[in-house]
C-alpha cells in the first residue's frame, strides 16, 4: 500500500481559509463580505496554479529529470496524443535509427482504435504513459469522480494492451485543478509536464518549432512534442517528422542522452512526492 495522500501546503492553507470563513461568518455574520471576499481570492488562487502547467501548488509535478539524469547528461523525449496511424510508425522508425528511446503520453480512446501500433511502441523499446481517455479540453473544470473515471479507463486500456501499466500522467495541455493530486495518488502515477515545448499542434514552421525545442536543450530537459493532433508544414507534411532527424542530430551533437521519463527517474523514489511523509 503506498503513502497516505498528503496535500499540498495550498491546498491544506485554502482547507483552512474555508474553514474560517465559515466559522467567521457564524460568530460574526457581519463579517460575511470579508469571508466571500477570502473564498474568491482563494479559488482564483487555486484556479491560476491549475493553469500554469509548471506549478507544484497543487502537488507534486515533474517538471524536469532529477539531478542524478543531469549528472548523466539525459533528457527525455515525450511525445504526446497518439497513436497516429500516419505518423507515430514513421517516428518510431526514426527513433530507431538513432537508438533512442521516448516516451509515449498516448490517449486511451485513440489507442483503443489503433492497439497494434500502441502495443508496437512497447514492443520497440519505448513507453507507453497515461494521456487521459477522451483528451477533453475541459479536463481542468472536471470534478474529482470525473477525473478518476478518465484517467482509470486510460490506464486500464494502455495496461492491458501495452501489458505495463504507465508510470505517468500528463494532463491535457497540462492544465488540472486540485482534485488530481489525491486522484493520481490513488492510482499509483506521477505528474509529468516539461521544460521545452514548440506549440506543435498549431505551429507547422519546422525552422521555428526546432529552435524552441533544440536552441536551448540541455541535460535535465523534458521535451514535449506531438505524434498525434501534429500541425502540418507548409508542405503538408506532420511537422514532427520534419524536425525530429534535426533534433536527434543536436541531440548526439550535444552528447545528450535520451532515456524514457521512466529510466530518468530511476533514483527517485516511488511515488516521487510522497517520499517525505511517512505513514
Ligand atoms: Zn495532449
């Protein structure tokens, strides 16, 4: 059995600011427009940590490989919203090439439609991870039953197609709301966002999508890109496809070592977060 769930400091202090504006208004109830005022305040707090993806006020989060990755110069390439039956094979066969192993944040629903290919990239080396089941854009206003119902209809396809269950969860457009952190840490996942990303479902310029994600990589990095839902060049062409042998060459040129998010994170222990709060 894992660790109880421990809440972040923000959402243990937003607890609290309930509590006393509660219990101010029964002692005071002229005090009623200073606690309304408390609860709007604190809401839009927890409201903007869920948007800002790199946040850790609403848990635990993922943002980079730890320190013992930087020391072995890796980085971890992610590539998000397959399987894509026109593109995911051809980046497969490119990673191949090079050797490297990525990490796929796949989306049930897609890879209930295409189990080969989701099998396919386990099969090749890689992993399979945890990109919800319907990939709703409305993600970060679902409550807490909702959320857990996404992300465990996802994790039971992935698990039995793949036949590993994901170690990680990214939300869409990795923006999420309070109720994730307890809902990940009953099923067992961490949080993962990243430290480069392109816009690569709406930017198709492949000169400008490789200077995001390779001008400024460096070991620790964790590169977001897109398989599935990928912007096409002007060309026509998924622009994943156009920058990735470029970005694997900076990659080597760097001496950079690409591992999955998985073989990262080897050192830390499991769950990452919850490694401070014993029982
Ligand atoms: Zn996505």
């Amino acid at each position: 059995m894992a660790a109880r769930w421990t809440p972040a400091p923000l959402l243990s202090a937003s607890a609290a600011v309930h509590g006393a504006a509660v219990l101010g208004t029964l002692a005071v109830p002229a005090a009623w427009p200073w606690a309304v005022g408390a609860l709007v305040a604190n809401h839009a707090l927890l409201a903007g940590a869920g948007l800002w993806p790199s946040s850790h006020l609403l848990g635990p989060n993922l943002i980079r490989l730890p320190e013992a990755a930087v020391q072995r110069r890796e980085i971890a390439l992610t590539i998000d919203d397959g399987p894509d039956p026109a593109v995911t094979p051809r980046v497969l066969d490119l990673l191949d090439a090079a050797g490297v192993q990525a990490s796929f944040f796949c989306i049930g629903r897609i890879a209930e439609q295409h189990p080969a290919l989701c099998r396919e990239i386990v099969q090749r080396g890689h992993r399979v991870e945890n990109h919800g089941h319907a990939h709703s854009n409305a993600f970060s206003l679902f409550g807490p039953g909702a959320m857990r119902r996404d992300i465990q209809r996802a994790q039971a396809t992935l698990s039995d197609i793949t036949g590993q269950a994901p170690a990680f969860f990214r939300a869409t457009a990795g923006l999420r709301n309070p109720f994730l952190d307890p809902v990940l840490h009953r099923l067992g996942l961490r949080l993962a966002t990243w430290t480069r990303r392109a816009y690569d479902t709406r930017n198709g310029n492949p000169e400008r999508v490789l200077q995001r994600l390779a001008a400024p990589l460096a070991a620790g990095d964790i590169v977001l890109a897109h398989d599935g839902h990928a912007a096409r060049t002007p060309a026509g062409e998924p622009v994943l496809l156009a920058v990735l042998p470029r970005l694997l060459q900076t990659i080597r040129e760097r001496q950079l070592r690409p591992v999955t998010l998985l073989q990262g994170t080897i050192d830390m222990p499991f769950p990452v977060a919850h490694s401070d709060h014993r029982p």
